[in-house]
C-alpha cells in the first residue's frame, strides 16, 4: 500500500484484456466524508463507454458492479497489503467494495489516511467489465479504537458484511464485538492462533447464538480433502456396516514440544468435532490434557452405551506445528475389526485400510492443499448457512468445555 503512487482520479481508459483486472481509479481522502465522496466520483466521472470496433461506442463499466462488503481488520499494514493482493484476485469472480483497515500510532493524535481504488475486469470480449472497489484506511489515535464508526458509514447499505480477520481477533474486546455487530459473515483462520488456539474457539463458537453471525474458518475449510477422504472409505459396500461401531479415534499432528498450550491443535480438534457432529456421537468426556512425556490430550465420546476414547498426540515432523499428520479410526463389528488410516500431501490425500489385518487396496486423491485466495472464494461462494461448519463449530466447543489453563502460553490475551 505504502509503494502505491498517489493519483487523483481517472488512471486508465484503455481497453482491457479479459480476465486482467485493470485500475481505473484511484484517489486520496483523509476523513470519512471525503472517503464517500470520492467513491461517489468514481462512477460519475470514469467513462462508461468505449470505441466499439465497428464504430459507435459499446459499454465498458458495470457501475457499483458490487455483490457484498468484504471488510479486512489487517492490524498491521504488510497483512493489508498481503490481503488486497488476494482480494484484487478476486474482482472479475466476487466484485466487492472491499475495505482494508490496518492501525498505527494508537497513542498519537486521531487522523486516517485512506487510497481509494477501482479495479475492473473484462469478463469476455464485447461484455461489461465488472468492477470492485478497495479502500485502504489507515487509522491512528483515537480513530483507530473506534474502527466500527469508520467501517459503518463506508458500507453499502443492503449489501451481505463479510469480515475478514487474518490475525487473531479479541472476542472479548469491545472494539471487536462493535464490529462484529456490523458483520453477516465472520471469516479467520484459527490454525493461526497463539498457544492452542482452543480459548479462541471456544469464545468464537458462542457467537453465532450472541451475534446472529454466520462462520467459516478456513482451518476448516482446509479440512475438506481428509473429510471426503474418509468418507469414501465406507462408500464400499462392505465395510459401509463397520460405520456405526467406532471404537476408537487418533489424531497426530506437528509439534516441536509435547508441552500442553504451546501447539495450536484447532486443525487436530476439527477432525475430531466433525466426526463427532457427523456421526452424531456425543462428548461424554471434555478434552484433557496427557500428562506423561508423550503429551498431547485425550477425551471421550459417546454412542449410545458404547465410549469411544479420543488421543491427539504431538509428533515431531517437517510440516508447521499443529499441522494434521493422520488420521486413524478403528471399528470393530462382530469380532472384526477394520482400520482406516489417512495421511495428506501436498497435492493430495493417501487412504489406507485393512480388515483383521488384511490390507485393502491404498486409495489416493488427488486434492491440492488450497491457498488462502482459494479459501477466501469459496468461503465467499458458500451458501448463507454452512451447516458441516456449523455443526463442526458446535463439537469443538463441547469438546474444550471448560479446560483448565485453556488457550495455554500467550493464548488468554
């Protein structure tokens, strides 16, 4: 953002190439006002129209082509930065008013600086370009305590509130539950969280009842590739019957210490809850934490009469700690047992199963790890209620329950 040249006003009147996006506009304010009346210059001044090739002129801008808000809380201005490159890739597929909110100087004297900028993009040849506004706000001193009377004025009104939080936000604070109040949609990534991450979650998972507030986490979302993997294991006929006589679960992921608190295992815990929400298994047990050397944490879950004991356990491992490594079910039906293994590269996911021993044939998909552009579409694309997350959200929350010392070293804020 910093590196951008200032402009005041129309920036290109070219042609576009389809499918490149193209700045058409890009301007300065430094109050809230100016913030909206500039945006309000951008569809009255920029041409709508171009040379068609035939002669005449043809439609080039779709004006206030926007489909929702998409409010990013960057915090600090290289994730801004970070954050418009992602949203800017998104323009011709989800044309927003984006805004991008990063503080600084939060003991000086109140004042904002803010770039405003319309990207457009050519869908196909002889079609309206499709555009989407991105504002960068910069805010200091007091304004910056108060973000949700800078957000509120600048939103179209009737239009769905995504916010977008890539660091961690502070459920407890007043300033985040202003802004939440403005919000449709809540979108983070709690793999990212400081210490385990589980006070987080469980301080997320009551906002939906509190707020009316719909969720995606893309340490989730993330998740789609080892779900679909498991499930397809009981797509065989035969071993679909050993689906409700589960005995037990194991999750392993990346960790450099074995020490309770210090690795976030929100990704490990997501297995676990949406397991237990799809199954409709009940959380006889809350999570605790291992106290011998191997560490990790342990609980229950329930069917009917039948527990079924739960293990996340730390392994050392290349991948970024809390990374999931495998997944491990084992179900017994009749004297026989069946076990399933899942393990995830890269660009796809391995399943493994064996019958008293017997192994079946391995099973690999081939499903790329998504990047966060990828996450941030489809979170976008998804329908108003995301009930496999919802549900997920829901599980892992009875799952923490009240675990002492929850959110572990930096973890509590």
């Amino acid at each position: 953002m910093s590196g951008d040249r200032a402009h005041d006003g129309v920036v290109s009147t070219e042609p576009a190439v389809p499918g490149q996006p193209v700045l058409r506009w890009a301007s300065r304010a430094h109050d809230i006002p100016e913030v909206g009346r500039e945006l309000d210059r951008i569809w009255s001044t920029v041409s709508l129209t171009a040379a068609a090739p035939e002669g005449g002129v043809e439609r080039r801008i779709a004006a206030r082509s926007s489909v929702m808000n998409l409010v990013v809380i960057a915090g600090r201005s290289e994730v801004g930065e970070r954050a418009a490159s992602i949203v800017g890739g998104l323009t011709g597929r989800h044309p927003s008013r984006a805004l991008i909110v990063s503080q600084a100087d939060p003991d000086g004297p109140a004042w904002l600086d803010a770039q405003i900028h319309a990207h457009c993009v050519l869908p196909s040849p002889g079609a309206p370009e499709t555009c989407s506004e991105l504002v960068f706000l910069t805010v200091g001193g007091g304004t910056g305590q108060h973000l949700a009377g800078v957000v509120a004025p600048l939103l179209i009104h009737d239009l769905p509130v995504a916010i977008w939080w890539p660091h961690e936000p502070r459920f407890e604070s007043a300033q985040t539950r202003d802004l939440l109040t403005l919000a449709d949609r809540l979108l983070v990534d709690g793999s990212g969280w400081a210490g385990d991450g589980l006070l987080r979650l469980r301080q997320m998972a009551a906002l939906p009842n509190q707020l009316r507030l719909e969720i995606t986490d893309f340490a989730l979302v993330r998740q789609a590739r080892w779900r679909e993997a498991l499930a397809s294991t009981f797509d065989r006929p035969a071993l679909l019957p050993y689906l409700g006589s589960l005995r037990s679960i194991v999750v392993r992921y990346a960790a450099r210490t074995t020490t309770v608190g210090r690795t976030n295992v929100v990704k490990p815990l997501y297995h676990v809850a949406w397991l237990a929400a799809r199954l409709g298994l009940a959380i006889d047990r809350p999570l605790r934490p291992v106290g011998d050397e191997a560490g990790g944490y342990r609980t229950e879950l329930r069917a009917r009469s039948r527990r079924v004991p739960v293990a996340l356990l730390p392994a050392e491992a290349d991948s970024p700690p809390g990374t999931t490594l495998a997944v491990d079910l084992r179900c017994e039906r009749r004297g026989s047992a069946l076990e399933v293994g899942v393990s995830a590269m890269a660009e796809g996911v391995i399943v493994r199963a064996s019958v008293d021993g017997e192994a079946m044939p391995e099973r690999r998909f081939h499903a790329p790890r998504q990047r966060e552009s990828d996450l941030l579409a489809q979170a976008i694309d998804e329908s108003a209620h995301d009930h496999v997350g919802a549900a997920a959200l829901r599980a892992a929350a009875a799952l923490i329950g009240d675990l002492p010392g929850t959110g572990g070293r930096g973890g509590a804020h």
